[in-house]
C-alpha cells in the first residue's frame, strides 16, 4: 500500500495544472499515467487556448461564442467562471515561463477558429501549444514532492459507502498490482477517441475513466456528446493525426476532387462553421466515396506556422507544394463524462475528474475549438483550491476484489467499428437497440461487477473500458430523441 495526500490518474494538462498548484504545499503527491508523460491528449492538441486576452475583446463574448457552439445546453455558471477567470489564469501561467507566440510588435498572436466571432486564440510554437504547455507545466511540477508513476494503468477506484479512498493499479512493465491510499483521488483519464476508428487522440485514450466512475457509483452525464474533428490528415481510409482548424482559421478551405468549395451554402460562417457542420458535410462527401481536401493555397508561411501539421503531412508522403491535403473527420473530444462542478467535485467524496473526462456543462452539446485547454487550466486551478481549502483524510477501507474473469471479448477493431457505424457523426434512433444489445452481449450483468484483477489483464481491463463506455454512450444517445449539436439523429 502506497500512502499518498493527493493521487492524479493521467498526467495531461488538467492532472498537471492541478499538481503545479498543490507541490508548492507541503502535499504529497502521486501521479500515475497509463503511458508516459507526454502521450495524453494535451500533448497533441494543435490548435491553443481561447482567452479574451486582446484588446479589441471582451469575456462576455468568449461566454456567448461558448453557449452558441454548445447549443445553449451549456452550465451557464460554469462557463462564465471559466471565461472570466481565464484571463488571470493565463497571465499567471504567462508568468511562470511559459511562452505563446508573438506578433510583429511582441504582443500576443491571436489565431481564428471555427465559431469564434474574432481572433482569440493564443498558441505556442506554431501548432505546438498542447505539447508546449505541458513541457511548462512539467517544469512546473518537478519537485520532491511529486511523485510520477508511468505506464502504469489504473484497474479500479476503491470506493466503499460512497467515499473514495484512492486506486489499485498495475504496472504494464513489471506486472506488480499497487493499492494507493489517497486524501484525494482525482480522475483526469482523457475522453473516448480510441474508440473510433479514426481520432485525433492518444493511443492510451480508451474511455477508462467513465468506466472506472460508472463501476464506483459515479453520475456520468451528456455522454452522448462526441465532437469529430472534420480534419484528420486521412489516406486511404485511415487517419494519421489532426489538421488544425487553425489552417482553416488561416485561410484553407475544404474542396473536393473538382477543387470546388464544399461549404459555401451550407452555413453562414462557410469553412469556420461550428465543428459538428463541418464533418456532417465532410462526411457525407466521404460516404458517398468522393475525397474531400484542404486546400491551403491562401495560407502564408504554412510550414512555419503549423510545423507539427507539416511534419504528420511529410511523414505520410503528402507534397504540400500541391497545396491540398486530404483530410475526413475523426472522433476528437467527449463534451460529457463524470459529472463534476468547476472544484472538480463528483458525487463520491473524495473523488474529483478534472479536463476531459468530467463533465462540468461548460461545452453543452459542442465544445467551442480551444476551449478545452483552457478548462484544464482554469478548473484544474480551482480544483487545487478547493483541495487546499478542505482537508479531508481518506479512510481504510476493505477492498473486495471482482470475481469476474472475460474470458472472450471482441478485437479493439471491432468495437471501433460498431461505434462508427451506430454511435458516430450520424446515428439513427430506430437502430440503437441493437448496438446496446450487442455490447450487453458481452456482460450479462450490464457492466456493473468489478474484474477479477489476478485472473484479467490489463488489456483486457482496457477491452472491458472500451465495452463499458461505448455501451454508456449508446444508452446515453438512445435517450436523447432530438438532433442537438453533436448528437445528430435520423
Ligand atoms: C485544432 O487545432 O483544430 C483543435 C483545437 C481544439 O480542438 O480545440
């Protein structure tokens, strides 16, 4: 048994904004990371953080941008504490080092993207922000007091009369089983993207976190809301990685193989319409077997503004001197997951989400591009206060391990193509039973009993993940009838 004041499950930019915070305390505290530090979805975010940092700017418009793009479903509380304390957020990080690109007269560079009424995005790097910030934030939290813990994958919270105690995990490398005493366990597992067949996110991105909550007793909520980049770099049917909205916000436009401009007509803001319109038409082009290419002719300086787009292009034989990329949509951000208010509180004491794996309401039914670094930081911040501000011992509980050994699951394949097909960009009502027949096929007792851990290994955890969260989704999108932002329905 490790003993430890704070334990972070992931190590992205929510779970490191929160252990900057804390380590200057006298905390102990733990991280663990299923991969190593830098393969979480932070570290590939392209695109930056929104703020109303300029001065032709205004917070009040950040909250509208951010309640339109998410079809007013939003938490309107939560998303005006994000907006308006996010411009002290950034300039306190600004002062801890960390260094966003600059314009011809050293201010800040503010970039466009889709649904933002003005230029409002700071970035680093070109399209390097995710990794950028998470470098700051590491430099951040080296001190003796923290603790990180790779490729490590968390099995289960452990959790007895609705207060968490910590977590039990197992080493990918030596297979040793650890059980962590925790004051505070906080869950920042990333969303869901591994479980399409084309994402932007990490390999590591597997749903763990809603499906460790869901077997806790946690509330989950808006699962059914799933952004899809329209801009995966795409050949063949395969994706290898994101095109930034930021090209397009820059000047690229969507056309296909006649070089004709496929948004014009389809909403009033064109190639920067809100990210839900823009794969549904992407899509639709793809099913029906046309190509569908950004074409970046009107984009200055492409390679030194997006290097990381330049170096996934070149990796993948695209010559940008032809100026068109091929590009299909991909699964990118899950706006819902475990409930929690902006503190990162969930229903089970002691147990907190943070980034994308909670839900706090602030990305509605469709997340605002850029909006979500920014809520790592912003939440990630007020989570570590209020974890300073109520002290809380964990208490010594009994941990009743499952019983259950799988012993046949479907391939990762597999399950990434249900989703697609049932749960993806277009999903119909009259349909979804049987996708949740399928995925009750595989758990008699609907996903709700613990593993054996001795007699399952992590892999298959990371299967029975996928199943358990896909399965939540399904339900989720089942219930909701009505087509809304991301949710589109026929
Ligand atoms: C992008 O660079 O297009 C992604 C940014 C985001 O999802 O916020």
């Amino acid at each position: 048994m490790i003993k430890t004041d704070i334990l972070i499950i992931g190590a992205g930019i929510g779970a490191l904004s929160i252990a900057s915070e804390l380590c200057k305390y006298n905390k102990k505290i733990t991280i663990v990371t299923k991969g190593n530090v830098k393969s979480c979805n932070s570290s590939l975010a392209q695109g930056g953080i929104s703020v109303a940092l300029s001065d032709k700017d205004d917070y009040h418009w950040h909250y509208e941008d951010t309640m339109t793009a998410g079809c007013n479903l939003n938490d309107s509380d939560a998303v005006m504490k994000l907006v308006s304390k996010a411009p002290s957020v950034i300039k306190e990080f600004i002062d801890t080092g960390m260094e966003f690109d600059k314009d011809e007269n050293g201010d800040l560079a503010f970039g466009r993207e889709g649904a933002h009424r003005l230029n409002r995005i700071i970035h680093a790097g070109g399209d390097r922000t995710g990794l950028r910030v998470v470098e700051q934030l590491l430099r951040n939290v080296a001190s003796p007091n923290v603790d990180i813990r790779q490729n490590e994958m968390a099995l289960d919270l452990r959790v007895e009369n609705g207060s968490c105690s910590g977590v039990i995990t197992r080493s990918f490398k030596t297979g040793e089983i650890t059980y962590y005493q925790a004051n505070y366990t906080i869950l920042a597992t990333g969303g869901i993207g591994q479980l399409y067949p084309a994402t932007s996110n990490d390999t590591t991105i597997t749903g763990d976190g809603i499906a460790m909550a869901y077997r806790a007793g946690c509330e989950l909520k808006n699962l059914e809301f799933i952004q899809f980049h329209p801009t995966m770099l795409t050949i063949n049917g395969k994706a290898y990685g994101l095109v930034s909205e930021a090209v397009r916000g820059a000047g690229g436009i969507l056309v296909n193989e006649k070089g004709e401009k496929i948004m014009e007509g389809i909403h009033p803001q064109k190639d920067l319409a809100p990210r839900d319109v823009v794969s549904r038409e992407v899509y639709a082009h793809y099913l029906k077997g046309e190509k569908i290419f950004l074409d970046i002719s009107a984009v200055d300086d492409f390679e030194a503004k997006f290097p990381t787009v330049t170096e996934i292009c070149l990796e993948h034989g695209i010559n940008l001197n032809d100026k068109l990329i091929p590009v299909a949509p991909g699964a990118h951000f899950h706006m819902g997951g475990v409930k929690a208010s902006p503190e990162g509180i969930t229903n089970i004491k002691g147990l907190f989400a943070v980034g994308e794996t909670a839900c706090t309401g602030v990305h509605g039914a469709n997340r605002l591009a850029s909006n979500s670094l920014l809520e790592g930081l912003v939440f990630g911040k007020l989570t570590a206060d209020h974890i300073l501000n109520n002290e809380r011992t964990a208490s010594e509980i009994t941990d009743n391990d499952g019983k259950i050994t799988v012993s046949s699951l479907p391939s990762k394949k597999e399950i990434q193509d249900q989703m697609m097909n049932f749960v993806g960009i277009v999903r119909h009502s009259n349909e979804m039973q049987k996708i949740i027949n399928w995925f009750e096929s595989y758990s008699p007792d609907k996903f709700s009993s613990k593993l054996n851990i001795e007699s399952n290994s992590n892999d298959t955890y990371e299967l029975y993940n996928m199943l358990t969260a896909g399965w939540l989704i399904a339900k989720a999108a089942s219930k909701r009838k009505e087509s809304i932002g991301a949710h589109y329905t026929v």
